[in-house]
C-alpha cells in the first residue's frame, strides 16, 4: 500500500538556518505529493505541491523537489524565521491528476526555530 | 477562500451516546469531503471520503455503522461517531475537496469517558 515516511522531530533550529526536512514515500503508479503546514491551533495549510516526476514545489521560500529515482519530497529553506514554528506534514494523492481521493500522510514533523 | 469548518471544536461525552460532528465549506461548494483521524503524534488516517448525495467510502478497517457519515449538502457533511467508547477519543479533521485540493478544517477533538 502507500506510505509516507518522514524524519521524526522536534527539529530545533536557530533563526536563519538552512532547513531540510525529509520525506519519502512508497506508492503505485504515479502520486502527487504535498507539502502541509498547522499553525498552532490551526487547520492544515497546503504549503507546496508537485504533481509529476522532476516537479519543484515552492511557497513562502520553501521548496520541494519530486524525486521518482529515489521516491523522496524533502522539504527545504535556506532561512528559517521564528514564525515557521509549526507542524509540516508531507502527503501524497493516490490519482495522478485532478482526481478527488484521499492523502496519505507521514507523521508530521514539528519544527522549532528558536530567535 | 477555501474555508471550511468544524463544529464543535472540543466534545466531550460519556461512553455509549453518540457525538455529531460537523464539516462545513463556508465558501465553495464540495462534491466530495473526508474524514481522517489523528491519534497523538501519530499522522492524519483517513477514514472515509464523503461524496454528496451517495454514501459514503470508507477505508478498510474502518467500522461504518461506528462512523456513520452523511453528505446531505454540497456544504456540509457531518461525521456520527455512535455509542462512542474511550478508544474513540481521538482528533476528527474534515478536508473539502476543490480543484483537485483539499482544504482543511481545524478539527474537533473528542474525549469519551
């Protein structure tokens, strides 16, 4: 079946630090892949996306690369801010295209960037 | 854009009634709505994909006379948890699909004691 698979936290960072945050996945066919963020007590909030092999994902400074030779979606930023604190979990789609079905998601990964 | 909502945003219930939990798109019209669920520090699990005017599709493992999900509305869809026990208690969070994306409400977290 389809998995998400990414690094446990918390990551504690200082503010302006690069940032990466692995993810990768095990899936049939051809998924999309997302990245989400939650505030503190927020919804999810769709940061990125990548729909096909090679696709890069960005928003806000981050940034995401679809990587179907090593089935990877890590997410990076070159400079942290305090207010990135949140919860970032990466998904995938289980239809190529714009079908309506549900994600699978990896277990979230809190981040913490320290002033 | 995209808003969705949940009500209530905190329940908590004696074990054995039942708990309604709403799911509604305050600004768009939503074919399809899903349920997950999110144990504590574990990822978001779907449980089922809510498809106005049919029933519902849940995923194996989930019980659906447990969970029982109506789509009465392009704007609502409302989750039943029925003769609700401890190990229901977990965080509920629907999503509203809208050109292939899902926004996300901010979830309701259900204590049975």
């Amino acid at each position: 079946g389809n998995s998400v698979t990414q690094m446990e936290g918390p990551v504690t960072l200082s503010e302006e630090a690069f940032l990466t945050i692995n993810c990768t996945y095990t899936a049939t066919g051809y998924p999309s892949l997302f990245w989400y963020v939650q505030y503190p007590g927020e919804g999810l909030q769709l940061l990125l996306k990548a729909t096909k092999a090679d696709d890069k994902g960005s928003n806000k400074g981050f940034e995401a690369t679809y990587r179907k030779e090593t089935t990877s979606f890590h997410l990076e930023k070159g400079s942290v801010q305090v207010s990135d604190s949140a919860v970032y979990f990466c998904a995938l789609r289980r239809l190529a295209g714009g079908g309506a079905d549900g994600l699978t998601f990896g277990k979230g990964t809190h981040l913490i960037i320290q002033p | 854009g995209a808003v969705v909502s949940q009500h209530p945003s905190r329940v908590i219930c004696k074990s054995g009634t039942s708990v309604k939990i709403e799911c509604r798109s305050l600004d768009f019209q939503a074919t399809t709505m899903f349920w997950y669920r999110q144990f504590p520090k574990q990822s978001l699990m779907l449980m089922a994909t809510s498809n106005e005017g049919s029933k519902a599709t849940y995923e194996q493992g989930v019980e659906k006379d447990k969970f029982l999900i109506n789509h009465a509305s392009l704007t609502l869809s409302t989750l039943t948890v029925t003769s609700a026990h401890p190990e229901d208690s977990s965080f509920y969070i629907c999503s509203a699909s809208l050109g292939g994306f899902q926004f996300f409400g901010p979830g309701t977290r259900l204590t049975v004691l």
